[in-house]
C-alpha cells in the first residue's frame, strides 16, 4: 500500500487497490424477496412446468366443440349444465358428449372438454344453457407447460433477481434463492461539532448529515447499512466506537477526520494499526482519502473524507463499486453516458473532476447542466443534481455545447 504522505494517486489507482482487496462474499440461500437486486449464484432450473395442468382462461361453459360448432344468434344450442368446476377443485370428472359444466378461470378442465364457451356468449343459465356462439377448438384453454416447461433454465447464474423474475420463481413454487449476501456497511461520523438531526444546536455545532447521506447511498447500492450516532474527535471514544460495531460489519465506512487538521480522529486511531493506508486522491472534490482494513476478520474500511459533498461523491465512486463485487455484481463501475454540456466549466489541471450536473434526457441529444457550485459543503446543489460529469487530468476548460462524459447517480446501472 502507498505510504501516508506520498504523492497523489489516481482516481483509477485508488479504486483498483480497493478492489484488489475486497472479495465476494459467500452465497447462500435465501428467502425469495430479500434477494431483489441480488444476482442468482447459480442456473436455477424450474422444477415444474407452467401451466401444471389444462385449464380454464375464462368464466365460462367446458363443451364438447362438435356440440356447439353450428350455434349462431339464431340457432342457438341447448345443454344440459350437469356441474361446476371452480379453480382449486382437485376431482373433476370426465365431460359427458351432449353436456357442459360451468367452469371458472383457473379451474382444470375436465377430460374431453376441447373448447370453453365464455359467459359472455351465453344466456348464463344454470341448469341449462343457451349457447350463441359457435367456440372455436381449443379456446379459452391454457395448456400445460405451454409457458414454462419441466427442467427450463429460468435464470442463469449472474442475472439479477427483479419483481417480475420473483413472481416467475414463486410460480414455479421457489421460495428460497442461493446469492451472495447483500454487505452489511457500517456508517460511522466523526466530528465533535456533530448533532444528531432532530436536536438542537450549540453555537459551532452542526447535524450530522453523511452518516444519513451515506447509509441512503449504501441502500440505493442494495447493502444493508448500519448508520451509527456520530463519535466525536476523541481517537480512544472512536476506537471503541469501531471496534464494538466490527461484529456486524462486512464494510465499515467513516467520514470525516482524515484530512490534515489537528483533530484527524481517524488518521490518528487508525494510522497506528499499519492496516490502513491514507493517501491523495487526484480528484476533486475528496481528496483525502483511506482504505484498508481493520479488526481479526480484516474488515474493508474505507475512510472518506468529512465534506458532505466529497463524502457521498467518493461512496459513489469508491464504496459502491466494492459492495457491487461483494454482492456479485457486475459491472462494477457505473457506465458513462454522454451529453451535451449547457454552460461552460473550467476544470483543476492534475485532478479529475467531479462536478455536479442536472442530466436531461433528449431524443437527438441529451444536456448536462453543472448546479450549484464546486463547493464540497454545497448540499443544495447536491440535492438538485442527479449526475456527476466527469472532467479529465488535463482538462482546465470545456466550452458549452462539448459533449462530455457524465455519471448518472440514480440510474441502477
Ligand atoms: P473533517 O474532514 O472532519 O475536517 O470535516 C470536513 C468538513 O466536513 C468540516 O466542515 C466538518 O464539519 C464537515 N463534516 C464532517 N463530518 C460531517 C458530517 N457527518 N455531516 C456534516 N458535515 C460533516
Ligand atoms: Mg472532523
């Protein structure tokens, strides 16, 4: 690991070393619906065929087809209604030539049944019925594994579980799924001028917005996030606070205390262990940045720095693509797409610049525009973004109208 107070690393570096370090965790099984977002870690194959058996896809008459082929408005057909099939009934009798049953969406259709007559076409009679409309073979029948058959693969390994795929497992009667596990992240803030939101301010102090801000981040990315209360510029106090939250964590994220003021609680607590390497990033915004790992398990910590705005832009950056990789996801790195900068920008040679943009989506082009300032306290603008367009090392200005590379921060890849 670079030493502490060497010269910057790129963007690229840094990620690369984190990378390099964190692993997959193990995949096991779990209940159906904690797995949305989550890759299948194996083909799953479907153990029944879809529909189970023959059935009715209507409110309706089972006939015989040669019994009611000639019915018209005219010359309807009469017959006898000899029972009633509802969905779920499990004894269902043969279908006598000459008469019909009443049978419902859902219900199997009883054996020689070869068409069903909607109600629609019917006078809706109950013990006999009137027919008017001659059915054509076969319809209103759903027919077994018509739609999924016996030992189809449904999903292969790597494809991500969705609503829609859910339902396609539990109606092939899956309730348990095997994938790596969603990482369980711990969100730690240092900073004695903390307060939890909700309280009330002492002259200096102020809320504690990156540990809510990072915990959302850390669930939009599909981890479980454990937001912890703030711990102050004390290292001993954020020592203990670390190490009693180590049990839970497959990822521990801190903010703050790592740049290079007097009161770097977190440079002072952690540079000692020898694990952790603190370094510059050649970013803007979050340059101080840290990782490596900590406790007997060797649990990935990743030390962003204290500013809002470099805090939640290096989790983007940093974090999620680690929690992706943990997961099984890929890609890991979020895609660029491209648009069209509105207004021109200047840029910090030597650093790679992150600055915050509205992407509008356009048939024939679509526009960034940079809000709000390059500012890393500025949550406004932060909150009034949805991308970061990304300008290059060498990049010091871009005029409007330059098609730029852009990070879209909501799209889920
Ligand atoms: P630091 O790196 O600890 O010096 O923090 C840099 C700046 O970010 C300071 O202005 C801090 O007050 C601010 N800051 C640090 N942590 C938080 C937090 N959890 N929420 C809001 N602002 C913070
Ligand atoms: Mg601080």
């Amino acid at each position: 690991m670079p030493e502490s107070g060497s010269a910057p690393i790129t963007v690229d570096e840094h990620l690369a070393l984190i990378l390099d370090r964190v692993t997959e965790l193990s995949a096991y099984d779990q209940p159906l619906l904690e797995t949305i977002g989550l890759p299948v870690f194996a083909d799953i194959v479907s153990p029944v065929s879809l529909p189970g058996f023959d059935n009715s896809a209507m409110d309706g008459y089972a006939v015989h087809f040669r019994d009611v082929a000639h019915a018209t408005t005219d010359t309807p057909v009469h017959l006898p209604v000899v029972g009633e099939i509802a969905a779920g009934a499990s004894k269902v009798s043969a279908l006598q030539p000459g008469t019909t049953v009443r049978i419902m969406t859902g219900a199997p259709v009883p054996p020689g049944c070869n068409a069903v007559v909607p109600v629609e076409s019917t006078d809706n009679g109950s013990t006999k019925v009137l027919i008017s409309q001659a059915p054509i073979e076969g319809q209103h029948i759903r027919r077994a594994g018509e739609d999924v058959t016996k030992g189809d693969v449904l999903l292969t390994a790597g494809e991500r579980i969705d609503a829609r795929r859910i339902g396609l497992l539990a109606s092939v009667g899956i309730g348990r799924v095997t994938t790596r596990p969603r990482p369980r992240v711990v969100i730690m803030s240092t900073g004695t001028e903390l307060v939890e939101p909700g309280g009330s301010l002492g002259h200096g102090e102020i809320f504690d917005s990156n540990s809510y801000l990072l915990a959302a981040a850390a669930k939009h990315a599909g981890a479980i996030a454990y937001r912890v209360s703030s711990t102050s510029d004390d290292p001993v106090a954020f020592t203990e606070a670390l190490s009693d939250q180590l049990v839970r964590a497959d990822v521990v994220v801190t903010s703050g205390g790592v740049s290079k003021g007097t009161h770097d609680v977190v440079k002072e607590a952690l540079v000692g262990l020898g694990t952790v390497a603190f370094h510059e990033v050649a970013m803007q915004p979050g340059k101080p940045q840290g990782f490596g790992v900590v406790g007997e398990d060797s649990t990935p910590i990743f030390t962003l720095p204290g500013n809002p705005v470099s805090a939640y832009i290096s989790f983007e950056l940093f974090v999620v693509p680690a929690l992706r990789k943990m997961m099984g996801r890929t890609p890991l790195n979020r895609s660029l797409v491209r648009a069209q900068l509105t207004t021109p920008v200047t840029s910090i040679p030597g650093r790679r610049q992150f600055l915050r943009g509205l992407f509008e989506p356009k048939i024939g082009g679509s526009t960034v525009t940079p809000v709000g300032g390059a500012g890393s306290h500025l949550m406004g603008g932060l909150s009034r973004a949805n991308a970061l367009i990304v300008l290059g090392e060498t990049i010091t200005s871009v005029q409007a109208g330059t098609d730029v590379p852009v990070l879209l921060l909501d799209r889920d890849y």
